[in-house]
C-alpha cells in the first residue's frame, strides 16, 4: 500500500510574459492550470492509469504573482475512496529579485476520478496512513467529501423541484394553452 507521501509531486516552473494579465502580474488561470496539472500527476500515478477532474474546491489567491518568480506546486493525495481521489496543492513562490522566504500564493482541493479504457469508473488502490497529519488530512478530506456530494444531492433535488413547479407554467417550454 501506498502512504500519501509516496505519492507526492513538487514541481517548479519560472513564470513568463506570456503568463500575464493586463495588470503584468500571472494570470488566475494559469495558477489554476498548474495545480490542475500538478494534481492531476499525483491522480495518474496512484490510480495506475488516467484519472479525470470532477471537482476543484474553491481557491483563494493570497498574493499576486509576478513575471519572473518561480512558481512551485506541491501536491499529495489526502485521501482514497473506491475510484474518486482528493489530492491537496500548495502554491508557492520564489520572488525573482530577492532571496526570501517561500511566499504562499494559494492551495487547493481537487477530486480526481479513475477510468479503464473504456470511459468507466475504475477502482483505486486504499491509502496507507502512517502519520497523525496523514490521518487528519484523510479525516478532513472525507467531511469536504460530504459537504460536496450533499451540496451537489440539493442542487439536483431543487432542480427536480424547480422542473415540477415550473412545468405547465405560462411562458415556460411546456406550458400553454
Ligand atoms: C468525473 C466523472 C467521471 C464522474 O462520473 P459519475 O457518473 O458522477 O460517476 P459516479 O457517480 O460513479 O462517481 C464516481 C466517483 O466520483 C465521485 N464524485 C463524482 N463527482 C463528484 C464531485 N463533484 N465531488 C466529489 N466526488 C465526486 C463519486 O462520489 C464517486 O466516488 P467513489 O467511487 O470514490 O465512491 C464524470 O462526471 C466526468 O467524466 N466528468 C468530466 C471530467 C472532465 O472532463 N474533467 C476535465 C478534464 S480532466
């Protein structure tokens, strides 16, 4: 078995112009792209195979980043279930014109989701937990796990609800004379 510590990847990469927004400082998107793509290594490799995004977690930027800093991207899985996987980012920066202290730009919580060759729902190996921080990790990825899942089970029921209460209402497809 695997602990989430095996499973860590830590990549750098040094920001460019074409990064920038109109502002000169990197583009939202592209700090989104590289936890995407961080965490998305960390998915490939513990699933043994191709692991898709089913959910990115609401992330907060902290502090802008500038053309010329180092980004770095630190991801490890926080927790397993049958063929969904929660692996947390840490964004970080290197400041291209002083030696400083690491600065923290943002972190993140993705779910990646397994899949065979045919598109399906494909089950993951379990997670072994040696540390007291891997097992909090574990027990506060499952209560995020929760509030997604029960989140998205009220948006479908008020949805189901919204249709019925809607159908046959004058102006709505379905409804008229
Ligand atoms: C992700 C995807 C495969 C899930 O399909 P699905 O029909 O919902 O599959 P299931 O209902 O069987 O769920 C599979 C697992 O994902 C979990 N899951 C699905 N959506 C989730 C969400 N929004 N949040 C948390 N977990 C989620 C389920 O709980 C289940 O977990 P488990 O197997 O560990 O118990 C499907 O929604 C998909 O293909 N989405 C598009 C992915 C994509 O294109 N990403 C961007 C490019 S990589």
């Amino acid at each position: 078995m695997t602990t989430p510590s095996e499973t860590r990847v830590n990549l750098s990469q040094i920001m460019s112009t074409t990064e920038a927004n109109l502002l000169g400082n990197i583009h939202g998107g592209v700090l989104m792209k590289a936890v995407d793509s961080t965490a998305g290594v960390v998915a490939n490799r513990y699933a043994g195979g191709p692991a898709v995004t089913a959910a990115l977690d609401e992330m907060t930027f902290l502090t802008p980043v500038r053309v010329g800093d180092i980004l770095h991207t630190s991801a490890q899985l926080n927790w397993a279930g049958r063929s969904s996987m929660e692996v947390g980012v840490r964004v970080e920066v290197d400041r291209w014109d002083a030696i400083t202290e690491r600065t923290h730009v943002a972190s993140a919580y993705l779910v990646f989701v397994a899949l065979d060759e045919q598109g399906r729902t494909k089950p993951v190996p379990g997670l072994d937990l040696e540390t007291a921080e891997e097992r909090r990790r574990f027990r506060e990825a499952q209560i995020r796990r929760e509030h997604r899942l029960s989140r998205r089970a009220a948006i479908e029921a008020s949805r189901e609800v919204g249709a019925v209460g809607t159908a046959g209402a004058p102006g709505t497809a379905g409804g008229g004379a």
